[in-house]
C-alpha cells in the first residue's frame, strides 16, 4: 500500500541518481542526434522517394477519411492492419535515423508481418493467433525475415554485437579486446538499404490499399497523378541501386485497382549483407 512506502527514502534517492540517469538519457540524445545528421546525409535520393511514398499513401487515406460504409470482418481487420503500419511508420523512421538498428529492425520485421497478414485476411487464410505467412511475399522480401528477427528477437550474437562494437581506436590497449559502445553509430550501408527497405514496404502498403480504396468506396481510387508520383518514387529508388526491377517491361502496378500508366513495383529488393 501507498502508506507503506518510504517516501523520504524515495526522494534521497531521486536526488542522489538524477544526474546519473539524465547521462544516460543525454548521451543517447547527442549521439542519436549525430547519427541523424550522417543518416540524412546518405540517404541521398531516398529521402525524395520517401516523400512521394508517404504522400501518395496520406492522399489515399485523407480521401476515405470519415467516410462510412459497409463492411464485413475481412474488411475491418484489413482496416486495423493498415492503420497498424501507419502508426510505427514514425518510430521506425526514427530508429532508423538515430542508428537504433536492432528496435529498427525489429520494426521493420512487424512491417513485412503487416503485409503478410493484409494478404492472409484478404485470401481468408489468416491463422488465428498465429504468425501470418511470410512465404506469400515476394521471395526478395520473404529472405529478410530471419535476418530482421534475428535482430528482433537479439538471437545472434554476431547481430548485435554489429550494433553495439565501438570501431575506435586499439593502439596500447591489451588484446584481444572488445570495445563495447552504449550509444548509437551511423552504419552508412546499412542505413540506405534500411531505410530503402522501409520505403518499398510502403510502396507494398499502398498496393494493397488501392484494393480496398477501389472496392469498398466510391470515387476514391489512386489518381493518375498520385500513380505518376509512385512510379517516380521507385525511379529514384533504382537509380539509388536500392532496388532492382525484374522485368523491365513491368512499368505497370500489379493490381487493376490502381490507374494504369505508373511504374511497376514488381522488382528485386537489393537485400546485400543485411
């Protein structure tokens, strides 16, 4: 009970460790805060094909926005996973930015999961309480999984010792010797491909809500122009050499639900050394 504890023993306590607490906290601001910088700097063209993503995605969702209609379990269950993708898009951007590759990837590893259930509902195949199939998605997609859940799940040592082995400097000191680091450190390579990663995820959202947006509302189709501006996305991410199309002559997306004339995003994710 509240009348139990030692509030006088509380509060010396506060005061004794509140500096050592903030040190903890302010060395992950300033290095995060660094990490960001250098993330920035490399994702070059990515970031222009974030945006294009983003803001075709937000048009979608902007346009059926207080809408009312029917719908049936399928339809609300796809509803609760897209709205799931979108409300960690920000935190991954963010770990991804600040160099948190472990949680980054963990929330990568949620995002594939997302997509792959969207597929399960939508072919009536979803496991009840169980992990959606991975299998159904494209197999340069599918590959990642394990390596995302080895991050997720801190199973390989080799992992995350990647995401916390400090590449100072050795001179004088006994060896072997590991430098562990308690701060984030930009991975140039692995932020690009990342952060690509992140983007194509959504380039797949998108296909799976021009579905819904065609089939359960009016009028509320991707437009030509929001469609140009997907295509122009994937451009840029293949002139990033982060994605690779299969087949050239696939300029179209896949589904009927989405205005023809736009790029394909049937490819091959560049998944190197992930």
């Amino acid at each position: 009970m509240t009348d139990a504890l030692n509030e006088e023993a509380i509060e010396r306590h506060k005061r004794e460790l509140i500096e050592q607490a903030a040190t903890l906290y302010a060395v992950q601001k300033v290095y995060g805060d660094q990490a960001k910088a250098k993330s920035m700097a490399v994702y070059g063209r990515l970031i222009d094909a974030h945006l294009l993503v983003t803001g075709v995605l937000a048009s979608g969702l902007l346009r059926i926005n207080g809408t009312v209609v029917e719908g049936d379990r399928t339809a609300f269950e796809r509803d609760a996973l897209f709205a799931a993708f979108v409300i960690g898009m920000a935190p991954c951007e963010t770990a991804l930015a600040e160099a948190r590759y472990l949680q980054a990837h963990a929330m990568l590893r949620q995002e594939l999961e997302i997509l792959a259930q969207l597929k399960a509902v939508r072919a009536n195949r979803r496991k009840l309480n169980g992990a959606p199939n991975i299998a159904a998605l494209e197999q340069s997609l599918a590959r990642l999984y394990g390596g995302l859940s080895a991050a997720a799940h801190v199973s390989q040592h080799d992992v995350v010792q990647s995401a916390t082995e400090w590449d100072g400097e050795m001179d004088g000191l006994p060896g072997p010797t590991n430098l562990t680091r308690y701060f984030p450190e930009t991975d140039e390579g692995l932020a690009r491909r990342s952060y690509a990663l992140h983007i194509y995820m959504v380039v797949r959202l998108i296909e799976e809500l021009s579905i819904d947006l065609a089939t359960r509302y009016d009028n509320a189709r991707f437009t030509e122009n929001e469609t140009e501006a997907l295509g122009l996305a994937i451009d840029l991410m293949v002139a990033e050499g982060m994605l690779e199309l299969v087949d050239p002559s696939l300029r179209e997306m896949q589904t009927s639900a989405v205005p023809t004339g736009g790029k394909s995003a049937s490819g091959c994710w560049l998944d190197q050394h992930m």
